[in-house]
C-alpha cells in the first residue's frame, strides 16, 4: 500500500492500537492485549518490539515479536498481528509481516505464529502460508469446541 509508515510502537499509541482490536470485535483477546501492552510499554519484557502500521497520520496495523523463551536464542513468535477492519485487504499486514521477517531473519533460526481455525482468522491464516509459514502443530478444540489453535512455523 502507498503511504504506508512502519515505526516501533510507543506508549502513546496505545489508545489507537486497541482502535485496530475493537474494529476486529476481538473481544476475547483484548484483556490479554492490554496486559501485554501495559507490560510492554513499561518495559517489562525488553526483548519484544511492537511495530504500527500508518496510513494518513492513523495507526491502522499493529505487530510484532517476542523471543521463545531465556534459554532459546534463536527461536522467536509474532504476536499481536491485526489490521484494522477499514484496512483489510489492502496488503498492510503483509507488509508488516514482511517488515518483522526482515528485522528478525539475520538473526533467528525458526519463526512461529498461531492463530485459530475459525473464519475470523481464515485471513491471516492465508497470509502466513502465503508469506512461507507451514503448519507444523493443531491443537484440537483449544479455543473451544470446534476452534482449533494452528501453530505455523518458518526457517531461516
């Protein structure tokens, strides 16, 4: 997309980055997202970055990665990916994956992201096996009965 402005989220940005989680009626993960980001913005996990996404001086995209765990150095996942409802389709969330996968490639071994089965995350399913994830586990009915968690992977 045109106009499109990637930078490193800051702690003013967080009114606009819920914004982007309310148009998606992302109910269930906003109480987990304000803890992440209060966390985040107070510098509670300083390996993780958050990036935004804007377009005509709005944040209209949030996302970013965080490392596995202390003891693996080279594994990391993406988190928090969302595009604003209005913004959908229009190829911001592929540059902003693309974006992460630059900053991370030189130094990672292996990339994941999960996301669920149901047609809420069919979008950014796509996406990720576009951008080169696989599926590599499925958790059977971890959102509930009938909701799947797919965990993706990709190697560098």
């Amino acid at each position: 997309m045109k106009g499109l402005t990637i930078r490193k989220a800051q702690a003013k940005d967080q009114d606009s980055i819920f914004e982007i989680f309310e148009s998606q009626d992302a109910k269930l993960d906003i109480p987990y997202a304000r803890k992440y980001f209060d966390d985040y913005f107070n510098n509670v996990n300083p390996d993780d970055m958050v990036f935004i996404g804007i377009v005509d001086d709005l944040t209209v995209a949030v996302t970013g990665y965080f490392p596995d765990s202390y003891e693996i150095d080279d594994v990391y996942w993406l988190n928090w990916h969302y595009t604003h409802k209005n913004y959908e389709g229009k190829g911001i969330g592929g540059k902003l994956l693309d974006h992460v996968i630059k900053m991370l490639s030189p130094k990672i071994r292996k990339f994941y992201v999960s996301t669920g089965s149901g047609l809420f995350n069919q979008r950014a399913l796509n996406l990720y096996l576009k951008k080169g994830f696989r599926i590599e586990a499925v958790l059977r009915d971890y959102y509930g009965k009938g909701e799947d968690q797919i965990v993706l992977g990709m190697e560098f």
